[in-house]
C-alpha cells in the first residue's frame, strides 16, 4: 500500500501579498509601465507563475507589464557575464526604464548590479525596485555588493527588533557568526535566520504537546495549531501558510546600508509609522507624500522620467512571421499540407488549434502568418532565437538549453518521457477437430469447452512485455526514439544507455515495425506522441515501466517578447476555463480498438461457430430417424389411428382423406399378397 504523502508546511506567507506590494509602489510614483525580472530556478520547465500574479496585480492598478525577463540559473550558464550583459542590452532597448527585480540568488543579484552599474543602467531615468528575498538579504550583504545598488528601492518583510527574545538572540547569533566568519563585515541576522530558528521553535512545541497533553492529533496537526509570537512575527498556520498578513518595510539604499522610508500592508496601505498603521484611522489617510524622500540612482531626489520614446505598438501592427514544424512525425499536433486545386498551404493540428484559441484571447488583434519550416526542431528554436521568426508553434518540448536562447509560453500541454513495447499474449489454442459421426456430438462439445475452461483459469491475459531498464542496459539490447535532441540525452545522460543501442525511428510505422520484428525492444516517447503511437496499434503495443515527469509542449518567442507573456496568461485562461482540455478531447482522441471474440482480460473465448458443420450433421440424421420411427409406428398401429379418426371426425375433409389413405392402403396389401401367391411373375418382371 503506497505511503500518504505529508503536506509541506511553509513558513511564509502567500505571494500575492508580495505582488500587490510592488503594484502599490508602482502606483504610488505614478508610473504606467515596469519591466520584471527573475531567475529561474528549474530545471526543466518555465515556472511563469509569479510573472502571472504580478501583472494581474499591475492591471488591477493600470500598469502594464511591458516585458519580462527570466534569467537562466547560474549553474547552468557557462559564460554569466556575456549572458547577464545581453540580457541588460535587451532591457535597455525597452520604453519603460522601471525594473522590478522578483527572485533572484544573492550571486545573481550581485552580478547584475555590478553590470548594471558597468553599462550606465544605474544612472538618471533609471529605477530598480526588489522584492522581499532580495531586499530581506540587505542585512547580510557584504558593503561592496550595497554599494553597488545605490538608489534602489526594496521592500521586506518587518519583525521588531525591540522584543526581549530578539535582542537574546541576537546577541547569540552575532558571537556565534563573527567566530565562524570573521571576514564578514554585516552579523545582523535576517528575516530567513529567524525563521529557521521560528521553524524549530514550531516543531518542538508541538513535540512536546504530542508528548504531555494530547495523543489524539498527530505531529502535523499540532504545528497546524500553533499560535504564538516568534521571532519573525505571529506563527498561525491557514493552508499549510503563515496565516498573519505581513507588514513590509520601504526601504531606500543608500551609501553602505539602507533608508527607512515607511511601511506596506494590504489592510492600511502606506503608512510612516506603525503606530498610524496599526490604527483604524489611518484608512482615511491620503497615500501621498506619505514615504519619505527617495534618492534614486543618480542621487536625486526628483522622481525619474522613466518611458523611452519608442513606438511601443510597433510590434502589435507587424504582421509577425510564426515558424511551425513541416515534416512534424505526429501529424495529429501539427500537419502541413498543400491543396492544388485552391493552391494554398493547409497548416492544421492540436498546436495549431491552440494557438489560434490564445490568439483569441488577447486583448488586442494578433497579425500572423504561420511558415512551415523545412529542419529540426533545435535548428527552428535557433532561428526562433535569431529572429528569422517571431514565434514558433508545434509540439515543441520546453527544456532548459533552449531555455537559454528564447523564451518559452506556459506549458500547454504537460508531458513526460514513457516507454512503449510489445503486447506479450498469451492465447489458448482450441484443436481442429475432425467430422465425427453425430452420436459423438455431446461428447466432443463438452470436452472441447471442458479444456477451453481450463485454458481460461490457467493462462494469464495479454500482458505488456516487461522492461527493465537495467536488462535493457546490461545486454546491450536496442531502444528507438523519435529524433528529439532532448530525448537522447536524457536516454544517455539519465538513463545511461549506450549511444550506439540507441536507434532513431523515422516514422509511426516504423516504431511498430521495428518493435514488433524485435529491431528495437522498447521505444521511448514523450506521453503525447506514445499515446498516439499505441491509440494506432492498440492491439500490438502499450505504454509500460515508470513515466519521467520532464516537461511539457510550449510555444517559441525571442527574448524580450512581451507576447510570452500575453500568450502564457491566455494559455492559464484556457487551462482554468477548461477550453483546452476540451481541444484535447476533439483532436487527440482516438476510437477504441475493434472488439473480437476476446473478452475484457483478453482471452479468446470459444462459440458455437467451430461446431456448426457438426449441429447440422448432428440435426438431419436426427430429423430423418425421427421421420423412420414415426411412420413405422404409424404402419403397425394404422388400424388405430382410423379409428381413432373416424372417433373424432364424422365428416368433412378429415373423413374424405382417412377413407381414400386406406384405400389406397388396401390395394397396395392386396397387390402383395398376389405377388407372393404368384412366383413365377415376380421372376418375368425382373
């Protein structure tokens, strides 16, 4: 039986508080369009979901969110200066000059400040803003690193620094961290220490509850009860999240620390003081002029210009040129063809479908042609990246090296990496038998179902050939794919089978041939196009063994395109209202496979079709001796029968053919006994 899997407890509250904080800020300053940046921290798939939050946040507010960027994760760059700089390029080449800065490592934050500054980015017309678990690392920066991000405003999340067991632990903490890092300049401890040290707190209080008063709740349902003041703030729990709404604390960096400029919340809004804040009076307090002044970048106090003079609907009123797969294996997603009569190109399929269901969706009329590109899917990525296109839509798979050339829209479609095999069957054989006489019937139905039945209890049903991936391995045994570039590096990297056991299949049919003759013994598919592959030969092969939950299929754009994002939010749209779910059942269903004889477990049954020959033989012999014995008996008993018929019928027809049957009967006894009275005519006649 499978293990329950626990809840995970977080010790932070819900995100949105986050995103409305930074559109208030937005808004405070008057600006109309702002710029976000993060850093991606998966591995294979592009998490747009703070992206979302915040501009449905900014649109509440009338800002747009004019572009994003998502930085790969460091360990995954091989050249971080070139990659930071040509990201840094891009922005600079955008209207808006506001920057928000939402997730990013302490090493990233460094590098990009640092480069920032380089490029003249942290000058006049240019604002930068980070978000709580940048800002919330303030206290622990080294003072070079502060004096790189001068002017920059960040919020984080407020904890009083006055109570008595702060100042105990604090006291702790900073002995304990100067002795382990001495060359450290800053020993404050941060928002993330306090929690961690909140987080014990939570656990050994529930502990001890489980311990001494109450047996009946378990470990996790006590820490879900928790209420009582840490470090860091009020410690209830609601959906497995910190409960308490946080107050967030403006701040402004300048020289080698920062400025307090007020408080956030999303009760009270802006407040100086949190005196004012925790009162209900301050509700009908106006926000403006409430921060203090802010120096920004370039060391004014003067709140930034910050829009370029750019034609900022340039890109809505292009046609755009969208690159779509020419020769896709899986016809089903994406399939061009050409129509000689009318002489056009017919681009149709499931991603085809999709995106013109986005496009709908948009909030401004999308121009688009869609090119069938003759290539691979890596060298279309790379054109994609190059700007040969502006987009690309097929079953394109989301990974994290195309992840470094272009952006991708939310997941459209969710996949994993599965194996397909053989069908193994096991059939029982039924004996041809040969025509036996039809007294023999009973006998031989009875035992040929007799071992039918047998057959039936005894074999198993038609079952997948099993794979063992390490069998697999260790005899060398060949495996197919479908030529994605990312498939054979997961089946050599992560699965490590041997590159010249790895075959490349050219086509659906090719797939079954090379499984069914034994070529390859198991192919591996992204879930998609195996479900396609088995739906066509339902009968010889199944999907089997573990799925490899990797990715999904998403569409291509450029770096900087802000039509990611647009596209992405409707993808969510379409997800949630349950319009895509509904596409996917319309063009990627398939019919069930034909029934036969066989039943559900798959074991042939038997019918009466085998012995027909044998009930017809079995019915006329039958029917002719039935037909014997009755007019025997008939000719014995004859003298009873008319009387008995001459008892029931006094007239009518009944009497006319009793008396002319026994007539006839008389004649025919008198000609017999004439015969044998007279030897010598019977000898002349023959």
């Amino acid at each position: 039986m499978p293990e329950e899997k626990l809840p995970v407890i977080s010790m932070y509250q819900d995100i949105s508080f986050e995103m409305n904080c930074i559109s208030s800020i937005i808004s405070y300053f008057k600006w109309t369009k702002v710029i976000a940046i993060y850093e991606d921290r998966s591995s294979y798939s592009n998490d747009l979901g703070i992206i979302t939050l915040l501009s449905n946040s900014l649109r509440v507010s009338g800002v747009e969110l004019e572009h994003y960027s998502m930085f790969p994760a460091l360990s995954f760059l091989t050249d971080q200066d070139t990659t930071i700089q040509r990201e840094l390029n891009i922005l600079r080449s955008k209207q808006s000059r506001v920057f928000v800065l939402l997730q990013s490592s302490l090493t990233l934050t460094t590098l990009l400040f640092e480069k920032a500054k380089e490029m003249g980015m942290m000058g006049k017309g240019y604002v930068w803003i980070t978000a709580d678990g940048i800002t919330s690392l303030l206290d622990s920066m080294d003072s070079s690193v502060v004096t790189s991000m001068q002017g920059v405003i960040g919020f984080k999340t407020y904890y009083s620094v006055t109570t008595a067991p702060f100042r105990k632990f604090e006291v702790k903490f900073r002995r304990k961290f100067r002795a382990e890092y001495p060359e450290e300049d800053s020993s404050r401890p941060s928002v993330f220490a306090l929690r961690a040290y909140d987080t014990i707190q939570t656990i050994a209080k529930s502990a001890k509850m489980l311990q001494e008063k109450n047996y009946s709740k378990t470990l996790i349902q006590h820490i879900l009860s928790s209420d009582f003041d840490g470090l860091s703030g009020r410690i209830q729990f609601k959906n497995y999240k910190l409960s308490e709404v946080p107050v967030f604390q403006i701040v402004n960096i300048v020289g080698k620390s920062y400025r307090e400029l007020g408080f956030w919340s999303s009760k009270f809004g802006f407040t100086n003081s949190l005196l004012k804040h925790n009162s209900e009076e301050n509700n009908s307090i106006s926000a403006e002029n409430v921060l203090g002044p802010v120096y920004w970048p370039d060391g004014r106090t003067l709140v930034p210009r910050v829009l370029a003079e750019t034609d900022i609907g340039e890109e809505r009123r292009t046609t755009l040129r969208i690159a779509v797969p020419a020769t896709s294996m899986f016809k089903q997603f994406v399939k061009v063809s050409h129509d000689e009569n009318q002489n056009v190109t017919l681009i149709t399929g499931f991603s085809i479908n999709v995106f013109e269901s986005v496009v709908k969706c948009l909030q401004y009329p999308l121009i688009y042609d869609m090119v069938p590109f003759h290539g691979s899917y890596d060298e279309m990525v790379t054109a994609v990246s190059e700007k040969i296109y502006d987009a690309a839509v097929g079953d394109i798979v989301i990974t994290a090296n195309r992840h470094q050339l272009i952006e991708f829209s939310q997941p459209y479609l969710q996949s994993g990496l599965v194996t397909v095999v053989v069908m193994k069957a096991d059939k029982s054989q039924s004996s041809r038998l040969l025509l036996l006489p039809w007294f023999f019937l009973i006998l031989i139905v009875t035992s040929t179902y007799t071992a039918n039945l047998t057959s039936m209890l005894q074999a198993p049903p038609s079952t997948p050939s099993a794979v063992d991936l390490t069998l697999l391995r260790s005899t060398n045994a060949a495996i197919g794919y479908d030529g994605n570039s990312f498939t054979l590096w997961y089946l050599e990297k992560v699965l490590s089978f041997k590159a010249e056991n790895i075959r490349r299949i050219a086509s659906i049919d090719d797939f079954e041939k090379s499984l069914s003759s034994g070529l390859i013994k198991a192919a591996f598919l992204f879930s998609p196009h195996a479900k396609i592959l088995v739906a066509k030969y339902c009968k010889g092969l199944t999907m089997t063994g573990p799925t490899y939950n990797l990715s999904g299929f998403g569409f291509v754009f450029p770096r900087g395109s802000p039509l990611a994002l647009h596209i992405s939010e409707a993808i969510i749209y379409l997800t949630q209202n349950g319009e895509l779910q509904k596409l996917e059942e319309e063009t990627l269903s398939f019919p069930k496979c034909s029934t036969s004889t066989s039943d559900a477990t798959g074991i042939q049954s038997i019918g009466p079709g085998p012995f027909s020959i044998l009930f017809k033989i079995a019915f006329g012999g039958s029917t002719i001796a039935l037909l014997f014995a009755v007019f025997r008996l008939l000719g014995k008993r004859w003298r009873d029968v008319t009387l008995i018929l001459s008892m029931l019928m006094d007239r009518g027809l009944w009497m006319w053919l009793a008396a002319l049957f026994t007539q006839k009967k008389n004649n025919y006894e008198l000609g017999l006994s004439m015969e044998s009275s007279n030897p010598a005519r019977r000898i002349n006649s023959t």
